[in-house]
C-alpha cells in the first residue's frame, strides 16, 4: 500500500514517515520512504534568499515547481516499480505541487502563463502515470497545525534559508489555504488528519505510537472496503 505524507512546511513530513518506517519495521513489515528533495536541491535556497526583483528576473519560483515536479513525477514512477516493501511511503506528494504553483501564482511569483504551461505538463504527466497499474496513494497522512506551530517548526529545525523573517508573508499565505485544498479540492486518496498542535512523534513516545496507530487502522479500514468491493 501507498501513502504519502502532505503538510504545510516544518510540521514534520519527514519524522512522521521515518516514524512509521520504523514501527513498519518493529512488526516486521518491508516499507520504503521516498523522501522529498531538499539537500541537494540547487533551486531551493535561491528561492528563500534572493529579493523578490531577482526571483523575478531569474523566473527562480518557476524552475522550482518544475524541479520539484520532474522529481515527484519519477518519486511516483518508483513507488509503482518498487517491489519488494509491502508500504511505499511519500513525503510529500505530486499532487500538492499544484497547490504550491497556485499559491505562487496568486503571488505574483508564478506568471499566468507559466501557470499555464505548468499545468498542460501536469496533465501530460499524468496522462502517462494513467497507464501504469496504480498511480494514486491509497492513504494520505495529513499534517495540520497552526500558524504558530508551523513557524515555530520551521524555527526549531533550523535550515538557514527557511528562517528569513520576511518568509513569514510567503509561509502564511500557503498555510491560509491548505486546509481547503485538501479537505475540498484532493480525491486522489482517503485523508487521515494528524494535529501537529498537539502532536510531537520526535519527542514524545506516545503520540508517535498514536500517529502509528491511527494510520495502520485506517490502512486496515481501506484495505477492508476495498476486499468488499473486490469480492
């Protein structure tokens, strides 16, 4: 089965799918996590860095979504390839992407017409990810929180190029509207939300056997209606 992990900047994709990774593990379960490029992203920190003027003039947000795209796009190819783990696990997915161009196109940051062509790629995308066996995520693990507890995240994990104060505008303004894209706009899979207000897999035991808990019921629930259907 597939999930992906979808949330806001900072609030943990990346412990969430390491923690169920290794409660995967402890009952002896194969699973791999497909993890979201961000090291080795040569885009990335141009975008947190430049003045708004040479984003513009460098079309910096543009390469972005592209980068990630092509990257998420080959993520979503592996997943369907990889055969030995039971669990393929996503941090992040390429659904959000779209998301994420909108937002910048609102902003001014993203052209009209670069929206355009953005968009004609992502239906050719997955016009092609239709013809393979399954494309879609079976679950995905949503991460809510406040805005306070996103800045607070991105603040606690400390990369250089997120912690700009005058980021904060950019942060708000994807955060105001996740919870409506997810909640009104996703069908690509079952949501199971997670309240990262009250949630700490890193620190704290039992909300990491909570998070895992959760999850592994609602797989079971999925995989139940989906045997009824079948049978």
């Amino acid at each position: 089965m597939s999930i992906v992990i979808g949330g806001m900047i900072g609030l943990g994709k990346t412990s969430v799918a390491d923690t169920l990774k290794v409660h995967f593990q402890h009952k002896g379960i194969e699973s791999k996590v497909f993890y979201e490029t961000v090291d080795d992203n040569p885009i990335l920190p141009l975008y947190y860095e430049l003045t708004p003027e040479e984003l513009d003039a460098k079309r910096i947000p543009f390469l972005l979504q592209l980068f990630f795209l092509n990257k998420r796009f080959k993520t979503v190819k592996d997943c369907i390839n990889w055969r030995n783990p039971i669990y393929t696990i996503q941090d992040r997915s390429i659904y959000e992407d779209w998301y994420f161009a909108y937002v910048n196109k609102n902003l001014g940051r993203i052209s009209e017409l670069e929206f355009n062509i953005y968009e004609e790629l992502v239906g050719n995308m997955m016009e092609e990810l239709a013809q393979l066996p399954k494309k879609a995520p079976d679950l995905m693990v949503y991460l809510r929180g406040s805005f306070d507890t996103v800045l607070n995240r991105i603040m606690d994990r400390g990369r250089s190029f997120e912690i700009n104060p005058e980021l904060k505008e950019y942060y708000f303004e994807v955060w105001k509207g996740y919870d409506e894209w997810v909640m009104e706009r996703y069908d690509a899979s079952e949501v199971l939300v997670v309240d990262m207000d009250t949630t700490d897999v890193v620190n704290s035991k039992s909300d990491a056997e909570r998070v895992c808990r959760d999850v592994e019921n609602k797989l079971n629930e999925i995989l139940h209606i989906s045997k009824a259907h079948i049978g």
